[in-house]
C-alpha cells in the first residue's frame, strides 16, 4: 500500500508550511 509514500507526502508538507510561517515570521518582527 501507500502508506509510507503519503506519510512522506505529509512530512514534506508540514516541512513547506512550517518554513511559510517562520518566513512570515521574520518578515514582521
């Protein structure tokens, strides 16, 4: 099954939005 392809897909998504939001983060203070 996918399992192990859609818990990559999952890492690498939070991975995407957590360096969005430190991005973010930065850019206001």
């Amino acid at each position: 099954k996918n399992d192990n392809q859609l818990a990559m897909l999952f890492t690498l998504a939070n991975l995407f939005r957590a360096d969005q939001m430190i991005r973010q983060w930065e850019r206001s203070h």
